[in-house]
C-alpha cells in the first residue's frame, strides 16, 4: 500500500509542477500581448503617416494639380504638376489622382467649347445686324453718287464709302470666324479682279503693287470669288499692318503646276518661329477656332482666313520669310476653282493691272485663232491680250510708244477718264470686288477732276494728285488699329 505522506508528496510535487507550467503560460502570454501592443502602436504610426501623406497629396491636388491642368485646358504649353510623393505614381492611389485630373480636363475643355460657341453665336447674330445696316448704307452712299455729279461732294461720297467698306470687311471677317457663311455666291471672275477687290477693301490699298502674270482670261469659280477676295483682303491687311508705311507689299500672280499661286511680300518685322508656327496652324483650319485663343481684344485675319481654307478647299501659306526682310504669305487656288473667261467678252476690270503674259491663242509659234463672226469689231479699252482690238484713245492720253528696241514707253496721262456710274444693285446685296476697285478708280478720278476745276487756267494737273489726296487720309487712318488681322 501506499503511505499517506507518499501521497501528499506526489500531490505536491503535481502542483508544482502544475503552477510551473501555468505560470510559464502566463509569461508567455504576457510577451505576446507587449509584442501585439507595439505592433498595433507601429500600425497607428504607420497609419497616421499616410493619413497625413493623402491629406497632404490632395491638398497638392487642389492647391497646385488641378488649377494647373485647368490652365492647361487654355494654355496647352502649361505643364501639370506631378504627385507630391513620387513613390504614388502607379499606384492606385496615384491613378485615381491622375483620373481626377483627366476628368477635370476633359470636363473643362467641353465646357469651355459650349461657352465659346454660345458667345460665337450671339456675336454672329449682332454681325448681322451690323451687315444689314452696313449695306443699308452702302446703298444710300451710292445712290447719292450717282445722284451728285459735283467733284467735291463725289470725292466726299467716296470717301465715305470706302470707310463703309472696311467696316464691312471687319464685320464680314467676325461673322466668318462665328461660323456665318462668307455671303453671297458670286458669277465667274477675273482673278485678278478678286485679287484687286480685296486691295480695294483696305486702308492702305496705295502700298500695294500688283504684278499679274497670269494668262489672259484667268477666272474663278463662282462660289470662290468671294473667298479669296477675303483671303487677300486679310493677307495684304496683315501686310501692311506690320510693315512701316513708306514701305510697298508685292502681290504676284503666278501659274504654278496644280493652279495659281497669290504672293504676298512684305518689307515688315517678320515673325519668330513660334509666332510663324502659330500663324501657320490657324491659316491651316485644321484645330477648332475658339474666340478665347484669339486675344484680347479678338485678332480674327488669320482665323477667318483658316475657317475660308478648310470650307472652300483653298491653301495658304506663311512659313516662309519675304525676300525684304518681312514675311511671305503665299495663297494657292487649285486647279478645279478655276475657270477661263473670254477677255473679249468679259474683259477684267479697268482699274486692274494688265497681265505681263500674252494670250496662248496669238503666242509667238502658234497660229492665230479665228474671230468669231459675233465678236466686236473693236474690244474694250481694258481687254488684255494682243488679240484685243484698239479702241480710240481717250482724251489726254498718249499712246505708248515704242523705242528702237521694240520696248513700249509710258507716257503720263494729264487726266482720268471717269468711269461710268454702275447699276445700283438690290437692297442687301453685298459688292462685288471688281465693283469696289472700280470705286477707287473713280474716287481718284472724281479728286483730280475738283483738282483741275479749282485751278486756274493753263496750270497743268498732276495725274496721281488725287491718289496723294486720298493717301494723305489712309495714313491717319492705318495709325488705328482695331483689331483686325494681325499674326
């Protein structure tokens, strides 16, 4: 049997060894939960380190990101500043910051084009009233030429009219950059007609020197003779803008492989690469034209002449710099816009310069072409071409003659003849560009027939004294410039 005390020893010695184990256990655990403790007090740290790292990361997105890529939206030379944490990028918290910086882009440039095109809209509707008025009083202007016949108040009606049309020019030149189309479609023209038509519309159209090597003949289409007046119209104005003003713009009319070529070349500032990159992309009309790109206030030329481009399949170019130091711009009219018109016929405008090549029919080598049996025994004044007939010359003019070379000689005239005064149109009814550089020519010679009234008998008359007259009014006036073409 076993004792008692046997007993209890064993007793004692199990609870020992019970208390032993349970107190290891005890201490274990407690080491687990010291080490438990620091962990969740690292996680807290770690926890609040990128709560401060997002806080700080969006309020670097709202303060800097997001005003920069709204900025950008309008400026796109303008760089977006990256995350504040470059360890971010490619994580999903940094794609998500980047989509929020897309989304606002995207939502902004949208925006911006709705409020571009709804001031657009409510611009090209008061153009329009300003048109109408504006023809309105074109009509009125000249139905009192053609009312009047006194020198002085002709060369004032004149005056007045040639104002009304640069107002109509820069009227017409918003309504083309709104989205209006250029007006009315036109018959077939001389293309130098077009070309002097939009001289005509300028200020400064005496510093211009046109240089028609075309063939005889040489038209445009009817739906692109407006266009390209606008064009050159808008060209020249650039031209003569950044040019000093005792300087000339050249416009040459030359045939080239897929068509005619119109070039500009001023003796002005030129332009830097950037500003030449600039000039080219609006003349392209490849990018939406936006009112906000334009400046402030709006220069429109080169917009309008983009928008012109892109509608009637036209190209221009001003890449390149001017032989006198200033800038080329080069207008190309293909091939399938133009057309050919008997000068016989339909003969050019008289204030038109004479083309410096001969007619393919009457070209040295080649046969003459029969005279039809309904052709005039004599042609206008102003046809051009060898085959055109010789019209008895006015009063005061001395016909060319020719030197031992063969070389014809000018002689000066001692007095225009005045054109006569042309059918009023109907109310609305824009003008022609042959019509308004026939208003020129007849402005100038309304100036020197009061010029030759108001001097006393036997003094001579200086043919070009009505154009000095009416220069003396266009420097003043190219002083002010509002806001029309400019690079």
């Amino acid at each position: 049997m076993i004792e008692v005390p046997d007993l209890v020893a064993g007793a004692l010695a199990a609870g020992t060894l019970s208390a032993f184990a349970l107190g290891g256990g005890l201490v274990r655990s407690r080491r687990r939960q010291h080490r438990q403790l620091a962990e969740i007090a690292a996680l807290r740290t770690r926890l609040d380190g990128t709560a401060r790292a997002f806080t700080a990361e969006v309020e670097h997105l709202a303060a800097r990101r997001v005003p920069a890529a709204a900025r950008q939206v309008a400026h796109p030379h303008l760089s977006v500043p990256g995350p504040l944490q470059p360890l971010t990028v490619g994580t999903p918290l940094g794609i998500a910051l980047e989509n929020v910086v897309l989304a606002l882009q995207s939502e902004a440039a949208a925006q911006r084009t709705r409020i571009d095109a709804a001031a657009q809209a409510g611009m090209r509707g008061a153009v329009r009233e300003i048109q109408a008025a504006l023809y309105r009083l074109q009509d009125a202007l000249r139905g009192l030429q053609q009312r009047y016949d006194e020198p002085e108040l002709a060369q004032t009606l004149f005056r007045l009219d040639h104002e009304n049309e640069q107002s109509l020019r820069r009227a017409q030149v918003a309504a083309v950059v709104c989205g209006a189309w250029v007006g009315l479609a036109r018959e077939e023209s001389h293309l130098v007609d077009a070309v002097t038509g939009g001289q005509a519309r300028l200020a400064g159209y005496h510093r211009v020197q046109v240089h028609n090597h075309l063939e005889p003949g040489t038209a445009l289409v009817s739906h692109a003779v407006e266009p390209v007046a606008v064009i050159v119209a808008e060209l020249l104005d650039n031209a003569l803008r950044h040019s000093a003003p005792d300087t000339e713009v050249v416009v040459s009319l030359e045939h080239v492989h897929h068509g005619v070529c119109v070039t500009v070349d001023d003796a002005g500032l030129g332009m830097t690469l950037d500003e030449r990159d600039r000039a080219q992309r609006l003349v392209a009309g490849d990018d939406p034209i936006l009112l906000t790109d334009l400046g402030d206030p709006p220069r429109m030329g080169l917009a309008a002449i983009g928008r012109l481009t892109r509608q009637f399949d036209l190209s221009v170019d001003v890449s390149s710099a001017s032989p006198y130091g200033g800038v080329r711009a080069v207008l190309r009219v293909d091939s399938h816009l133009l057309s050919r018109l008997d000068p016989a016929d339909r003969p050019p405008a008289a204030s038109a310069p004479r083309t410096t090549r001969t007619s393919r029919r009457t070209a040295p080598g080649r046969p003459a072409a029969p005279v039809p049996a309904h052709a005039p025994a004599h042609a206008p004044a102003h046809a051009y071409g060898p085959d055109a007939g010789a019209p008895e010359a006015p009063p005061g003019h001395q016909e060319p003659q020719e030197d031992a070379d063969g070389l014809p000689q000018r002689r000066r005239r001692t007095r225009a003849a005045a054109p006569a005064p042309a059918q009023a149109p109907a109310p609305g009814a824009a003008r022609r560009p042959e019509e308004a550089a026939a208003a020129l020519g007849a402005l100038q010679s309304g100036t020197a027939a009061a010029r030759a009234a108001a001097r006393q008998p036997g003094e001579s008359v200086r043919p070009d004294a009505a154009a000095d007259d009416f220069d003396q009014y266009d420097d003043t006036d190219q002083i002010h410039d509002e806001g029309g073409a400019a690079r």
